[in-house]
C-alpha cells in the first residue's frame, strides 16, 4: 500500500507600490554614497514603520 502525503499550502503574497508622497531636496546631483544616505534619512526620518528604499 502507498501512504498518501497531504498537499501543502503555498502562499501568495502580492507587493503593490503606491505613490503617498514627495519631499523636496536641495541636492541636485547623487554622486556619493553619503549624499544617498542623507537623502534616505530624510525619507525615514519620521517613519514609523518598515520601509525599503531602492536606488
């Protein structure tokens, strides 16, 4: 006789992204990683939650 083995559940997880917002910044050009990174804090600064930034 052959066991049967329960089907697993797979999730499906969907990402939307969504536009909430803009800042202005004085920073015209990025040209070194500290000025992403001064930007990024201003992004984060008053988060209060996760977020993901990508450049």
């Amino acid at each position: 006789m052959t066991k049967v083995t329960p089907a697993k559940r797979i999730n499906i997880v969907t990402i939307k992204m969504v536009k909430e917002g803009s800042i202005l910044y004085d920073v015209r050009l990025i040209s070194t990683p500290s000025d992403a990174a001064g930007l990024g804090r201003k992004f984060l600064e008053d988060s209060d939650r996760e977020q993901v930034i990508v450049c």
